[in-house]
C-alpha cells in the first residue's frame, strides 16, 4: 500500500509550479500540496482534444488495473481514427510513463472524460491518496490555496467539510496541457494538504477531455 510515512508537520502548504517535468517529483515535499509540470498543449494537440471532445461526450475510458500493453492498445483504439489522434494518445502514455516513474504503482484508476460542463463544481479536497491530472482542448482543474480557503460548519448530513465559493480573484487552474500531480485526504500524514480543487470552468459549451490517473496500490 503506498503510505508514506513522514513526520507529522502543519507548516503551511506549498504548490511547487515549473516548465521543467522533473517538478512532479516536488509532490513528495511534506508540505505539497501539488506539483505542476507547464506544458502548455500545442495548437495541432488542443484542436485535436476540441474535436473529439465534440463528437463524443461523457466517459471515453474508464480503467482499473495495472500499466501495460494492453491499456497502451486500449487507448490507441480510441482515438486512432479521430484526426490527430496519435498526438493524443501520446500525451496520454506520457502521462502514464511520468506516473509509473513517480509512484511506481502496481494499480491505477484511469478516467479520460470528455466534457462541456462541470462534474464538481464546487471547491472540495479528494478522497483519493495522489492524483495526475490534465485537461486538453480548454483550461483544466480550479484550485485554491488553503489560505483562501473558508470551511463552512458541518451539518448533520455532512460527510466532510464544505468549502465556501471563494472569490474569483484567488481561483487558480491549471492550463491546456498542464500536467499536475496533487495529493488527496488519503496520503497518510498528508491529510492536512490535500488539495483544494473543484472542475474546469466551461464557458458555453466548450468541450474538452480531462484526463485522471489515480494511484490504487
């Protein structure tokens, strides 16, 4: 089971950003609550995303179990026959190569959604141990730091804590091709810098896919 054990510190959390890949490994920080690799998408790889994402709607591929040939086939399949499909297909293996090299994980959920509206609209920390995640074709996930971050009083019919609608002026998200990392409230020790995120904002109907790879065992 992937359970860090680092010592327990509630120093204020930090969101480690850069142009290089090799800020993914920064999510291993203590304190991190995200590391975010900038690779914004080229204009051949966004149009591609913009016209499948148009042409399919809802769930493309969902997937649990293990890396290997026969997801690598799965997903070829999908968008081989779509124009520039490939460049999609490779970003989403890129994907899972810098997963595999960061977490080396025997188990992955993987989500590739195409969508035009918000599944999560609202601000919540996730209940998943570590997360990638990338949008193509359109802005991807909003996020927040957990200073701008109001917790509302629990009800009884509350599971978890809500997160009041922060003010515009402090949401964050990450860009078309961004590939981000962030931990959820199952990373043991981590608990306290899950991060605060809530679904790409859409505008119209502007679809893209959103891409998820969680670490299961």
């Amino acid at each position: 089971m992937f359970a860090p054990q680092l010592n327990q510190s509630f120093t204020q959390a930090c969101y480690p950003i850069d142009n290089h890949a090799h800020i993914l490994s920064e999510i291993y920080q203590t304190n991190a609550a995200l590391a975010c690799y900038c690779s914004a998408a080229n204009w051949a790889l966004s149009q591609a995303a913009k016209k499948f994402a148009s042409q399919q709607h809802g769930e493309v591929l969902r997937y649990q179990g293990a890396v290997n040939n026969d997801l690598a086939s799965n997903i070829d399949s999908i968008f081989q026959t779509s124009t520039h499909g490939n460049l999609i297909t490779n970003h989403v293996m890129l994907m899972l190569d810098m997963f595999v090299t960061l977490f080396e994980p025997k188990e992955i959920g993987l989500r590739i959604i195409s969508c035009d509206h918000a599944h999560s609209p609202a601000f919540h920390q996730n209940q998943m141990i570590v997360r990638m995640a990338c949008a193509l074709g359109g802005t991807g996930e909003q996020w927040i730091t957990h200073q701008d971050a109001e917790f509302l009083p629990m009800q009884a019919t509350d599971t978890r804590h809500r997160i009041k609608q922060p003010d515009p002026a402090v949401i964050n998200h990450f860009c078309d091709g961004d590939i981000a990392v962030y931990k959820g409230t199952n990373w043991i020790d981590h608990e306290v810098h899950a991060l605060i995120s809530a679904s790409p904002e859409f505008k119209g109907h502007d679809a893209r896919l959103c891409i998820y790879i969680d670490f299961l065992a």
